[in-house]
C-alpha cells in the first residue's frame, strides 16, 4: 500500500499540534514571584530579563525536566 507523503505529513503536523496544546506546563506550580512561570506580555513570550534573579533560574529549570519527563 503507498501512503500519500502530503498527507503524511499533514497528519504528523496535527499530531505536533495536539501534543503542543495538551502538554503539562511548569507555569501552573510553581511560584508566582519568580518571571519565568508567568506568563510574559514581550514578544514572543520573552521572559523580562530585568526581574530575574540568579536564584530563578534552578527552579525554572527544574520544573522544566520535569515537564519533559512527564
């Protein structure tokens, strides 16, 4: 049976769409003072570089391997 690579690759494209809207994300546990788990008004939801602290960073990071592992 030949598949059609249009729709093939149509089909991958919904499939990464579905997985991009309903994937866990880290913004919903962790604290609301630190700028990486809120969202952002910049473009392209660029966090404000000027409100992080070095101590921002671990938790963001943290919670993003967790996502990922999820």
């Amino acid at each position: 049976m030949r598949f059609n690579r249009l729709g093939t690759i149509a089909a991958f494209f919904v499939l990464c769409l579905l997985v991009i809207q309903y994937a866990p994300r880290p913004f919903t546990t962790a604290s609301a003072e630190n700028p990486f788990f809120t969202e952002s008004a910049l473009p392209f939801r660029a966090p404000p570089f000027d409100k992080i602290k070095d101590s921002d960073y671990s938790p963001a990071l943290e919670a993003g391997m967790k996502a990922q592992l999820a």
